[in-house]
C-alpha cells in the first residue's frame, strides 16, 4: 500500500462529540420506542437504564484500546491483534453486513416518511436519493462527513431536550395544560411502575440493545481524530448521561403525561406530546426530525462500512484495491462497494414485504451484540499481555477490571437468549450464525490465516 494511501485527521471535537451524542438517538426513540413501553410498562426506563451500564462497559473497553493504538477498522484491528486473524476477519466483515443491512432499513424508513409528504412519488426514489445523498457526502472528505453529521446530531439532541423541558413543565407547572400540573402518578397508577413483572423487563432488553447500535462507531472515528487521546475519552465518558437524558428523560416526560397503556395507539408518543403542547405543526416537525435521523444513521453507515473494508483490506483480509484512497484521503473503492450493495436495498422497495425489515433490525441486532463481545474479549485479552507498570501507564482504563467486563459479556449472553422468545427476533439466531460460518468457510478456504502480515509488529508495539 502506499504511503499516500493514509487516511485523514480531519475530524474535530466538536465532530466527535456530536457524533457520539448521536450515535443512539435513531428512528427507534422517536417512532419505535412505544413498542417496547407496551412490553415493560414505566419500566421500561430500567431497561435502558441497565442496558445503558453494559454500554458504558463496553465503550470504556473500546477506549482503552483506541487511546492506546487508534487505528482505523478499530475493533476489528483489535480482535486480530489480541484475538487472532480469524476473529479480526469475522468481526470486520460481520460489522460490514450489519451496518448494510441498517442502511437497507434506513434509506427505506426515509421514504416512507417523505411519502407523508409527497404520496404521489414512488417510495424508490426517495430510496435513491436518500442514498445518492449520504454517498456523495462521505464520499468528498471525512471533514464533510463529520459537518453534515454534526448538524443532524444537533437537530435530534435539541429537539428530545425541547421535549422533555415542554414536558416537565406541563408536569410540574400545568404548561399546556391550563396552568393544572400533570404530575407524575402516571408512572404506578395503571397497574404499577412494573405492570408486566421483571419478566417484561427482561423482554425488552433485546428492543433497547437494538437502540444502542451505532455507539461503538465512536472507535471507528480514532484512525481519523485529530486528538484522539483526548477527544475519544470525553466522548465515551458522556455516554451514561447522554442516555439518561435522551432515553430515559423523555420517556419519563412521556409516560407521566400519557397512560403507559395509551402510548402507540395514537402514533409517535413524541407528536402527542408536542399536540398536547398546542403544536399543531408536531407530526410535521417529528416527521422532518425523523427523516434526519435515518439519514444521520444512512450517513454513519456508509462511513462505518467503508472505513472497516478499509481496514480489513489493509489486513489482507479483503482486496487490496480498497486499501487504496483518494487525494483527499477517503477510501474512495471501499465506500463505492458499500454504495452499490446499498442499491440493492432501492430494489428491495420493491421486491420485499415490510415485515422483513423487522428481521433485518433483529440481525442488525445480533451482529452489534458479536461486535461488543469483541470487543469485551480483546480488551480482556489485551489488559493480559501488558505488565504491571505497562498497565499503570494506560491513559484510559476500564474501571472495576475484569470484574465489569465479564458482567457485560454475561449480559450479552442473556440478551442473545431472550431473542429466541421472539419469533420476529428469533430469524436473527439462525442467519447471524450461518453468516458467520459462511465466513468461518471463505476465511479457511482463501487460507487467510496463513497470511503473514505486518500486523505483528503493530502488537508488538501496542504491548511495548
């Protein structure tokens, strides 16, 4: 490869920062989250809030990796060098396929939405253009992606922090409501803040994982940081909060205004709550604030998938061409292959039913959860490898080691487990798996393994 083909530090803190507050904030919260508040009930807020914690762990393992070493393909680079090559090839291609089938998913709930506003145009051109769109701009500099990232990440943070200010006056001081306080008894008054038993808690776990996917594309981010040993840290240290903000404050704001029992039968619980307010124009805003975060989703997608091809090709574990990147230090080859995959999701606009895009979020689902065992595993097998006063020197360190990764690796296993209770989410126990075999097959057969690489010395220097 040459030495041109480097990419660029073109990403600021404010880039990162913003990309990380956005990083959770998807479709789900705003459309989806009635789904899972019918299954927990007011309790559906321990569920975000434990899944949250996991999060916080696995995050914390990826930072003190990615302050170490930041390189591009990150987690993947990682699983090969404290892993081995097979689980760096696994976890970079597996993270390929998720974030495309999240695309498929994305560029279609885009048309959807502008189809409330245009019914007359055929929702594949919406599709196409959502797609055109988020390529073209990934495709200029990483400095493009992060504005056009930045800026939809602020129009979904100050759009949940207008809700949950609007709402927690209508609870304390009656606003929109005739001066008369809702208050809060909403949250037990309909059989219980835990209508539905710890079991309900449970169930929903799998829905609120699906929500934090995306969160680890912040690692992803350290190959082209200007400081990533500062800016990686802040903005993996801000994640707890940012959730108990965006997820837990607004649906606090919105089951105490609204029965937990009433939510989903009327639409967004974010439209009622801004209809309660005297915003007539609220479906009108949510649908605009919406489109934005399946773009932003589109847009972080493409720039996941290209970056880890990228990385993997420099491994030797894809083809060369896409190591390869443009004068303005974009890998160019890698994001057109991931461009033309994604037309295959315009086709499928066509050609599959809309129950099938539940399937897809649920594999989406399981290839996240893979990524974060990866993650837990190579940080575990990396902490290991370094001496006592190696250790003593890490800038960034997981807290409560090893004791918190292994409680986070167990809770992965517990959230793989409750999928097999759903018969939407259950597909995703079949196809993660054979997809991974079906890698597990071309990595032996292309006998990958065999293939010496500089890498070595990269774990050299990372242990020294």
């Amino acid at each position: 490869m040459s030495s041109s083909d480097q990419l660029q530090r073109g990403l600021g803190e404010r880039h990162i920062r913003l990309m990380a507050l956005g990083a959770c904030i998807g479709v789900g919260l705003f459309l989806g989250s009635a789904k899972a508040i019918q299954m927990a009930g007011p309790a559906i807020m321990l569920s975000y809030i434990i899944g949250g914690l996991a999060i916080l762990v696995i995050m914390r393992a990826l930072g003190e990796m990615a302050v170490h070493n930041p390189v591009a393909g990150s987690f993947s680079r990682y699983a090969q060098d404290y892993l081995g090559p097979l689980a760096g090839f696994l976890t970079g291609w597996n993270y390929w396929f998720l974030w495309l089938v999240t695309c498929v998913a994305e560029i279609t709930a885009v048309a959807i939405y502008m189809q409330i506003w245009f019914p007359e145009v055929d929702r594949w051109i919406w599709a196409l253009l959502a797609l055109a769109s988020m390529g073209t701009v990934n495709l200029i500099t990483v400095r493009a992606f992060g504005e056009f990232e930045f800026w939809f990440a602020l129009i979904k943070i100050v759009t949940i922090i207008a809700m949950v200010l609007a709402g927690a006056g209508m609870i304390f001081f009656g606003l929109g409501n005739g001066g008369i306080a809702t208050g809060i008894s909403n949250l037990w008054s309909h059989g219980g803040f835990m209508p539905n038993g710890i079991q309900g808690v449970l169930m929903s776990l799998q829905m609120v994982m699906f929500a934090y996917l995306g969160v680890e594309m912040i690692g992803l981010t350290a190959g082209e940081a200007r400081n990533p040993q500062k800016t990686i840290p802040d903005a993996i240290n801000s994640v707890f909060w940012r959730i108990l903000l965006f997820y837990v404050g607004a649906l606090f704001v919105i089951m105490s205004i609204y029965p937990w029992n009433e939510i989903g039968s009327q639409g967004s619980p974010f439209v009622m709550t801004f209809e309660r307010l005297g915003i007539k124009t609220a479906a009108g805003i949510i649908n605009f604030v919406v489109i934005t975060a399946a773009l932003s989703s589109c847009n972080g997608g493409i720039f996941s998938t290209g970056r880890m091809l990228y990385s993997l090709a420099q491994d030797g574990q894809a083809p060369r061409a896409f190591a390869r990147t443009s004068s303005n230090g974009v890998p160019r080859n890698a994001l057109l292959l991931s461009i033309f995959a994604l037309l295959l999701g315009v086709l499928l606009n066509y050609l599959v039913p809309e129950k099938v895009f539940v399937w897809v979020t649920s594999i989406a689902t399981f290839g996240a959860i893979w990524t974060w065992a990866m993650i837990l595993l190579a940080q575990l097998k990396f902490r290991r490898g370094l001496s006592q006063a190696e250790r003593d020197k890490l800038q960034f360190k997981m807290w409560l080691f090893p004791v918190s990764s292994y409680l986070a690796l167990a809770f992965l296993v517990l959230v793989v487990v409750l999928m097999a209770f759903f018969e939407d989410t259950r597909i995703a126990l079949y196809i993660g798996p054979a997809f991974l075999v079906l890698l597990t097959v071309l990595f032996k057969a292309l006998n990958l393994g065999s293939r010496e690489e500089t890498r070595g010395a990269v774990v050299g220097n990372a242990a020294s």
